[in-house]
C-alpha cells in the first residue's frame, strides 16, 4: 500500500473526490429545493398569515421544547401534526379558535405534569401561528409520523 | 512553549472551560425539569435553559478548536502567529457576543431555529471572529512550513465558517428552512468538524507517539478522504421526512452508513500509532483522553448514529429520545473529549509546568466518560420505549413520557457525575498542586525539546 498510496496521491483523492461530492450534493440541493417549492409544500399557499405564524414560532422558541417534523427538543409533543391530531386540519376558524383557547390555558399548573409556558401573543398572530401549523401539517412527509400520536 | 505567541490559546481554553461548566450545568438542570417538571417552569422555562445548554456546548467546542489552532499552529508552521493582538480581538468579540446572547436569552429575546438562536448582531460578531480567525491563521500558515495537519485544519477551519453563512438564510418556507439548516447542523459535525478533529487527532499522535510524520499525514488524508465522500451525501439521513424527495431516503441511508467509516479509522489509527510508537511521553492523561476520544467517537456517533440512520428504522425513531442518546454520546466522544485531550496535553506546556495532577485529570476522564455512556444508555432504554409505545401502539406523547420516569431519574443521576467530572477537570488544570517552580525557562519544558 505504501508504494501504491503515497501522502500527495492521498492528498489528491482527498481534494478531487471531496469537490466531486460537492457538485452532486449542489445539484441534488437545487432540485430538491424546487421540488419543495412546487410540490411537497404546494397543497396550500405560503400567505403572509402563514409567514408571521413562523416569526411567531421563532419568536418564542417553541423547537426547544417541541419537535416539528420530527425536529426539534424531545419535552413536548410533535407539532407537525397536531391540526389532524385535532382535527381541524381543513377548518382555518376551527383551528385557530382550539389553538387560542389552548395556548390562553397554559401553563396548566398541574403538579407532577410539564409546564408550557404563557405566551403574549395577540389575535392576528395567533390566527398566523394556526395557519402556519395547517401549512406545516400539509406538507408531503414521506407518510412520516406512522400515526396521529406524532 | 516553542514559540511565545502560542500563549493565545491559554485564553481560549480558559474562556472554554468556562464555558463547558456553564454548559453542563444548564444539561442538569434541564435533566432535573423531566424528573420534576414545575421547577422554574415560569421563571427560567425549560427552552431558555436547553438553548443555554445547547449554545454553550458549540462555542466552547470552537473556542477550543480557534485555540488548537492558534497552538499547533506556530509549531508546524515554524513561526510566530501572525498577529497575537488580533487573536485577542478575536476572543474578546466572542466572548462579549457570548455574553450578550445568554442576557438576551434570560430576557426572553432569541431566534427560534434550535442551536441558531442567537440574535442577529451576535451572529454578526461571529462571522466578524470567524473572518479575523482565518484572516490571522492563513497568512501565519502560508508563511511558514506547510505540513498535511495545517491543510487538513485549514481546509476544516475554512469551510466550517463559509457554513456559516446559512445562519442568516432563512427562507419563510419551512422545508426549505430545515433543508438550509442542515447544512450547518449536519456538514459541521458529520464533515468539517471530522476535519478539524483529525487534524488535531494527528497533531496529538504526532507529539505524543513519535511516529514518523510521513505516515501519520498520509493516514490523515485517506481519514478525511472517507469523512467527506461519506459526510456529504449522508446529510440526506435528515431529508427522509421534512418535505424532500423521496430519493434521499436511499442516498441518505447509503452515504451515512459510509459515515461509520472515518470514525473506525480515527480509532484504528490512534490505537496504531500508539502501539507502534516508541515515544514515552510522561503527559499520560492526554493519550488517555486522545485514545478515550476516537473510541468514544467511534461508538457515539458510528455505532449509535447507524443504529437510527437507516430510512427504515428512522421512520420509527425519528426525533426520540433515541436521537438524544446519539447526539449526547457522539458530541462527547468527537468534540468534547478530543478537545479535553488537547487541554490536557498544552495546559501544562502553557503553564510552563511538568504535567502535574495526573490521576485527577484521568479520574475526571472516567468520571465523564461513565458518566456520558451510563446516560446514554438510559436514554436509548427510554428511546426504544418511546418509539415502541407512540410510533407503534400510538399512545399519546404525554401518556408514553410518564412511563419513562425511571430513566430520566436514572439520567440525571449519570448527569450528576459528568458535572463532577467536568469540575474535577477544570480544578486540576488550573489550581496547582506539587507545582515545579522553574526559572522562567522554556528549555526546562519536557515539550520543548521533542517536536
Ligand atoms: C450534565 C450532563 C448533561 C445532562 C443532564 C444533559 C441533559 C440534556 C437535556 C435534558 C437535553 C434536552 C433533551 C430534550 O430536548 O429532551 C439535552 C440536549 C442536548 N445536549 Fe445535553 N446534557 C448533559 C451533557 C451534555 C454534554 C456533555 C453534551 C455534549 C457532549 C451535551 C449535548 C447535548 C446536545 C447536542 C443536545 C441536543 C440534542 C438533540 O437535539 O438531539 N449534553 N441535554
Ligand atoms: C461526531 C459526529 C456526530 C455528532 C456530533 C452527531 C450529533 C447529532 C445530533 C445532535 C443530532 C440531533 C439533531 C437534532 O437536534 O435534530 C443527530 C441526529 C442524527 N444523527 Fe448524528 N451525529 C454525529 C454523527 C452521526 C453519524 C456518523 C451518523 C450515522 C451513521 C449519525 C446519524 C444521525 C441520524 C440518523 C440523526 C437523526 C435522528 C432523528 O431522526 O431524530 N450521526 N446527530
Ligand atoms: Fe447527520
């Protein structure tokens, strides 16, 4: 091996292969990128609501307690499904009015139990915030959580 | 000390294991909040806490990468750092950017993709840091002699902080959002960080074994050779299920496999080196943590990550306790121990001092080391539960999590002993015991000499 592999040879695979990798991941990213956008996320467009609902899911860090798409802290439940979970997936006053009353409810208190946190959050971006949780729920997931538990 | 300008790194690793205390410390007590959920439940909620832990735990890993380099470098290159006063800059924008986002944090005001929570202007600070970083350590290595370890750690160095720049493109859409996230999450520890650390890893075997350097280089490269052509591609393990195309299910599962790779060699090579080195190095609680490292490594992110990594049996443990398992003992073994492994070996060198305190520092070795193993055990128990009661059955979330109680109990008693462990590190490099006084003489070093 020594003969055959020597320390510049090394160096070279390392380099040509690394951009060789480089280039298809570049290219596999591009149409990955488009097949989101025109597919997997199309079901239901991407509105202002549904924008201000993810700066209102930023804003206060729910992905580190939660998952979404299986992303995320693993102290609460999946969110990516949690509007089939309630079914209110297709009904936009439905979802917002079960998700108000839920985040107006926390925290619970209840002793023994986690505790999610109260958030200020106002009318218009808790009406985001559902919508956002509807456009998340409709993306194409590969048929990924196996069940409504998430 | 070689060279005087390789005091730099007696910061970095000063503000790191700082750092690393805080960082373990915010871990307990987000263990304690799952055994008894209503601590600070509206003072200090558990995400606040998590993302001081999580954020902790890269900074330091940096810092102590940025003062790696700012260490071995001179010593490879030949000379004197390029600019010792930028390197200072370098820490002190760090730091206060450091500072600024765990007051904002503790205010309630943060970014909301995990582990890129930081506030823009400190996201800024760091892309200005990474600029001076590389800046002050390229211009010192194109001056100087170049060897194999420098442009491994360069080539890491580079293309880790160029990653950055996804930290500030994030599109509205969510599956893309998470598609650019893991370029940062993923291409770090799966890509440029093996880099980094295999540059490091050879630096230690290098110092430590005395093998010769032609071999150590070129086993250098065919590592990192494998770390990319496999890292790559594997980043498709995480495009299985946030909206991609079906095809990464098979790249994914395919590249990543590869990915156990690079990690079986580092160990292999750190084992090798070892047994065929002559070198009888008296600083012992380095090789310890270098060998402890890569087989940590090995085991933390090879043998754990394949246990969830195939498309298959994702379906089922994605985003489990399982996931925690992996995370917990693959940063550890990777980045936590190597880096210790590089404080333990410079420390003494810095401080102008013998190595000294030995057992403690290896007592604080096996202190962690269980510590992370014992938890990650628990947590793959509790993973596997998981996975079998909500993906399988379909039992709700809550109902499932309050059958796991004993397994959390039982992780925060492994966290208890990390912590020990990590303040046990921490005192024996810095509080003097049996302390060899020299006469301000480098020459006297035992280092000094070799290389
Ligand atoms: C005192 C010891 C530690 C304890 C008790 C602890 C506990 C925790 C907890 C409770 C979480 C949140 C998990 C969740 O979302 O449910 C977490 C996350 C995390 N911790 Fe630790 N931790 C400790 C040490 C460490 C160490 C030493 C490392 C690095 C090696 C580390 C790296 C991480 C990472 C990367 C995450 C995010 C995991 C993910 O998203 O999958 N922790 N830790
Ligand atoms: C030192 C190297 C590695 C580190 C530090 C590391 C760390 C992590 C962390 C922190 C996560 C959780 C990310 C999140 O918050 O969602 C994760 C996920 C994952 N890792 Fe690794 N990892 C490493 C190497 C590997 C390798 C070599 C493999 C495969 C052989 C692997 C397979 C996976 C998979 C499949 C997931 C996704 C888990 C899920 O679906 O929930 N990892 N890794
Ligand atoms: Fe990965």
């Amino acid at each position: 091996m020594s003969e055959i592999l020597t320390k510049s040879r090394a160096r070279n695979i390392f380099y040509g292969g690394s951009l060789f990798f480089i280039v298809v991941f570049v290219a596999m990213t591009i149409h990955s990128h488009r097949y989101v956008v025109e597919k997997s996320t199309a079901g239901m467009p991407l509105t202002d609501a549904v924008k201000l609902g993810k700066e209102v899911w930023e804003r206060h860090s729910c992905i580190n307690c939660h998952t979404l798409h299986g992303e995320g802290a693993y102290f609460a439940p999946e969110v990516g499904n949690v509007m089939t979970r309630w079914g209110v997936l297709d009904d936009p006053e439905g979802a917002f009015e079960i998700l108000d009353a839920w985040m107006k409810a926390q925290p619970s208190g209840t002793p023994g139990r986690r505790q999610m946190p109260h958030f200020e959050i106002n009318e218009e971006e808790m009406r985001g915030l559902a919508d956002f949780l509807r456009w998340a729920d409709q993306t194409d997931t590969q048929n990924w959580p196996p069940n409504d538990a998430g | 000390m070689k060279y005087k300008s390789q005091k730099v790194a007696y910061a970095y690793f000063i503000v790191a294991m700082g750092l690393f205390a805080i960082q373990v410390l915010g871990g307990l007590l987000a263990g304690w909040i799952y055994v008894a959920p209503n601590t600070l439940s509206e003072l200090l909620p558990f995400n606040i806490i998590r993302m001081i832990h999580t954020n902790a735990l890269i900074v330091w890993l940096l810092l102590g990468f940025f003062g790696a380099a700012y260490y071995l470098v001179p010593e490879e290159s030949e000379r004197e750092i390029y600019s010792v006063k930028l390197a200072y800059l370098q820490l002190i924008i760090l730091v206060v950017g450091t500072l600024g986002a765990v007051a904002s944090y503790l205010v309630g005001i943060h970014g909301g993709r995990e582990f890129l929570e930081q506030p823009l202007w400190v996201k800024f600070g760091i892309l200005v840091a990474a600029v001076i970083f590389l800046v002050n350590i390229s211009l010192t290595v194109l001056a100087g002699r170049r060897t194999a370890i420098t442009n491994v750690l360069l080539t890491g160095l580079w293309l880790l902080s160029l990653l950055w720049i996804f930290a500030f493109i994030n599109p509205s859409n969510l599956s893309l959002d998470k598609m650019y996230w893991w370029f940062i999450v993923h291409l770090w520890v799966e890509g440029t960080w093996e880099l980094v650390m295999a540059s490091i890893l050879a630096f230690l075997m290098l110092k430590l074994t005395g093998i010769d350097r032609e071999v150590i280089e070129k086993w250098l490269y065919v590592i990192v050779a494998t770390a990319l052509f496999s890292g790559i591609l594997g980043t498709g393990h995480h495009f299985y299920w946030i909206g991609l195309p079906e095809y990464w299910q098979w790249v994914g599962s395919i590249f990543s496999t590869l990915e156990v790779i690079p990690f079986f060699a580092m160990m292999s090579f750190a084992f090798i080196m070892v047994w065929k080195g002559r070198r009888n190095h008296p600083n012992k609680a380095a090789l310890l943590w270098s060998l402890g490292s890569a087989t940590v490594a090995f085991f933390g992110a090879g043998v754990w990550g394949f246990l969830h990594t195939l498309h298959g049996v994702n379906y089922y443990t994605h985003g489990t306790q399982v996931t925690a398992a992996h995370g917990h003992l693959a940063f550890y073994g990777a980045y936590v121990a190597l880096n210790l492994a590089m404080f333990t070996y410079a420390m003494p060198v810095l401080r102008g001092r013998s190595p000294y305190n030995q057992v403690l520092n290896m007592c604080s070795f096996w202190l962690m080391t269980g510590g992370m193993a014992f938890m990650t055990f628990v947590l793959t128990f509790a993973g596997t539960i998981q996975t079998h009661m909500q993906r399988v059955v379909g039992d709700y979330f809550m109902d499932v999590q309050d059958q796991l109680e004993i397994f959390y109990i039982m992780r925060f008693g492994a966290g208890a002993a990390v912590v020990l462990g990590a303040l046990l590190f921490i005192y024996s490099q810095l509080v003097p015991q049996r302390e060899i006084v020299e006469p301000g003489n480098d020459a006297v070093v035992p280092e000094s000499g070799q290389a």
